[in-house]
C-alpha cells in the first residue's frame, strides 16, 4: 500500500486518552505543543487540533486550557532561574527570553499575571473630586403663568 503525500508513517491520528493526557501533562511543565508533536509516537500539531475542535472530547478541550493555564506557573520557575543563571556576558539574552515569558504568562494566565491598570480620579491638588450638582426644574407649559 503506498503511502499518501503529506502523511508522515506511525503518527497516531485517532484520539487518544492515554496520549491526550501525556499531551496535557507535558505542556503544565512548559512544554510548547510544537515541541511535544515533534517527538516519535506523538500526533502532529494538526492532529491535535483537530481533536480539540472535535464535539466528542470536551473532556480533552477542558484539559488542555487548564493545563495552558497552568504552564504560567512553570514559566514562572524558568523566569527565576534565568535570572538567577545570569551573567554579565548572557544578561541581554536572558532579558529577553524572560520578558517573552512574562508576556506569555499574561496572555495565558491574565488574571494572576496580567497587567491591571487602574485610573483614580482626583480634583484640583489632589483633593476628592467635587461633582457639581444639577436641579432640573419641573416641567412649565408655556400657556402657564411664571410663578416667579
């Protein structure tokens, strides 16, 4: 039987649990899934997609987002010991891949590392704001008389 183009041999394309849940477990620790779908006996990226897209793995979909999720917490650990393995001659270097970290986890995990950004408004010197109050008159037909 000849091989159809495009199809790389001992790939696995059906779902699998078992490879699902290595999938899953493998991007907690920081893993990205290009690197795990490289890997002999893993299914490719398209593959993995397409099981996430399936209707029938909603327990997979829900694994995955968690354990993307929880990938913030390992880039938090690469972060401290990038810093901490810095030296003068790799200082820049390291810089950048630890504000690429920094960015993913913000993205990934926004409300535990995302940036919040908050406005307080203030009056003249910094006194409380002094918002003017309005009355409003009642309403006057013009055939009535002014009462004033």
């Amino acid at each position: 039987m000849a091989k159809r183009p495009g199809k790389v041999a001992g790939r696995p394309s059906s779902y699998s649990a078992a490879i699902a849940d290595e999938i899953c477990d493998r991007i907690m620790d920081g893993e990205s899934l290009r690197q795990i779908c490289r890997d002999p006996g893993m299914p490719g990226q398209r593959t993995v997609f397409e099981w996430l897209e399936a209707p029938t793995n909603e327990d997979f979909r829900s694994k995955y987002a968690r354990a993307r999720a929880r990938a913030a917490e390992a880039f938090e650990d690469e972060i401290i010991d990038a810093a901490r393995g810095a030296t003068p001659e790799d200082a820049a270097a390291r810089k950048v891949h630890i504000t690429t970290m920094q960015w993913v986890m913000s993205k990934r995990a926004p409300k535990v590392y995302g940036e919040k950004v908050t406005q307080e408004l203030t009056g003249v010197d910094g006194a409380p704001l002094q918002m003017p109050t309005l009355v409003i008159a009642p309403f006057q037909s013009r055939d009535e008389p002014d009462e004033n």
